[in-house]
C-alpha cells in the first residue's frame, strides 16, 4: 500500500515536472525568436502600397513601394522615423525635411538626382529609420520597430513638389 501510494506521488510530479519543463522551451523558444512575438504589417496611404518591407540591425529600411497615381512621380527623397512632427506633417527625426542627402541613406542606396516610379510600377528603397533620439534605430533582441515612411516627390506634369506619409510599418528587427 505504502509503495503504491509513493509510486502514485512520484508519477504525479514526474509529469508535472515534464509539463513545465515543456513549458520553458516554448517560451524559451518563443522569446528567442521574436517574429511569432511581433506581427508584421505595412499600411500605405492611398495611391502608395507595400509588398516588401523589413528593418535590419542597423536601422536600416528596406521597403518596395508601388504607386497608382494615375501618372509618374520622381521621388526626391525618402525619409523613416518612429515619431511624426504633427505641426509639419514630417519626420520628427533623423531626414526631417525628406531631402536626399546622402548622410541618410546607407552605402550604395543614395538616390542622387532621384528615382522615376511609373504608375503600376515597384521600387525598392532603403534609408536609415531615426528613432526619439535622433539616431539610426539600434535594435535589442526581442523588440520590434514602428515607425512611418515619408517620401518626397514631384509630380512630373504639374511640378507640384509633395511630402507625406507614404506607410506605417511595424516589424521585429531581422
């Protein structure tokens, strides 16, 4: 009797033991990796869509961006912050003016004179994204990123220069 009831108290916290054992590997593994933590979105503005879109450990943004304007625009500049300056309609840090310089674009993705994006069509920009601080976002394990896309542009047949929110984006750092 004495024997069954120990053999019955062991069992019982044998599988209890497996149970969070088990536990502790799901959140060990949930936790290490972030993407089944932080859900991914990218919401464009009308006339703007987003079929790609990611921030890597450098704070850098890589999005592809399409337009259905009805008509070309030149793109003069693109610009990623966590934060909007409400009163200007603009990035509140890092690119606050959208220009295209070339201190905020990474190596080699410096749109120089610009870019001409047809309707209907697709490109893929990078830029570095500001965060509160004023510096290119430095990610830590286990966070995710959000922020707005600006973009500079002209349209072509009217010489009408705008900026405005392209997208808001949000995503764990790849």
């Amino acid at each position: 009797m004495k024997a069954q009831a120990a053999i019955d108290f062991l069992s019982s916290y044998g599988i209890a033991i497996i149970i969070i054992s088990i536990a502790i590997v799901v959140v060990y593994r949930l936790s290490v990796s972030d993407q089944y933590i932080f859900s991914s979105s990218c919401t464009a503005f009308p006339g703007f869509a987003c079929s790609f879109y990611s921030i890597d450990t450098n704070g850098i943004l890589h999005i592809s961006l399409s337009q259905a304007t009805g008509g070309p625009i030149h793109i003069n500049g693109i610009a990623c912050s966590t934060t909007i300056n409400s009163t200007k309609n603009a990035p509140a840090y890092g690119n606050t003016y959208v220009s295209n310089s070339v201190t905020y674009y990474p190596s080699g993705n410096y749109i120089g004179s610009g870019i001409t994006l047809n309707s209907g069509s697709t490109e893929l920009l990078t830029s570095y994204c500001y965060n509160v601080k004023g510096v290119a976002s430095v990610p830590q394990l286990g966070t995710s990123f959000t922020g707005y896309v600006w973009m500079n542009y002209t349209i072509p047949s009217t010489s009408i220069d705008v900026t405005q929110v392209v997208a808001s984006v949000t995503m764990p750092y790849t």
